[in-house]
C-alpha cells in the first residue's frame, strides 16, 4: 500500500507544484492579480508550494526503500518526474487553450514511460 500512497501523494504534491509553477500566468487574467508587484506573485506562489512539499515529503517518506517503503531513490525520482509531466500536460491543456499537445510531446512521453520501465528493471 505504501507504493499506492506514495504515487497518490505525488500526483497531488505535483497539481500544488505546477499551479504555483505555473497558475501566476493565468491568474494574470484577473485584475486583482495582475496588478501585484513581482514579490507579492512570489510570495503567493510560495504559499501554495508549502503545500505541495507538505505532500511531497511524506511521499518520498513512504515510498523510499530505506525506510521501508517498495522504491529505490532512483526509481521515486523517475515516478516523481512522470508525473509532473503528466499533472503539467493536463493543467496546461484545460487552462491555456492556446497550448497544444502534439506528436512530439507524444514521442518524449513515449521514451520517458521507457525511461520508468528500464529503471524498473533488474
């Protein structure tokens, strides 16, 4: 259960992580938001990453074979980096209609989820 709790704590600590990312660019759109100065954009996108490491740190707990969880450091950092791809290709899909998700983005993800399998190997 720990590999289950750990993806799922990942997956959640990554939409915290991707909208403090990346969400400032479209709360431009509210004038209230817009008009902030440089530090406040940063200051409310550290607000929201605290949570996200609030979930990541337990994640990375659970899941690490040292302290018992099923993987190894290696393999938490590829799982971890798939899915902030994943969580990215999904914010950005449903909140910039501008952006596209194309052949090569399909080609990258394609050799990244080969990525996970050889990790994965023994």
């Amino acid at each position: 259960m720990n590999g289950l709790y750990t993806i799922l704590l990942l997956v959640a600590s990554n939409a915290f992580m991707t909208f403090a990312w990346y969400g400032h660019l479209k709360l431009r759109e509210y004038a209230w938001f817009d008009h902030l100065p440089l530090i406040g954009v940063i200051a409310f996108s550290w607000g929201i990453a605290f949570f996200e490491y609030c979930l990541q740190v337990p994640a990375n707990r659970l899941g690490f074979s040292g302290n018992g969880g099923p993987f190894s450091l290696l393999q938490l950092k590829v799982i971890q980096e798939v899915i902030t791809l994943l969580v990215f290709v999904a914010f950005s899909t449903l909140l910039f209609k501008n952006e596209s998700f194309r052949l090569n983005h399909l080609v990258g993800f394609v050799f990244l989820v080969l990525a996970v399998y050889f990790i994965f190997k023994k």
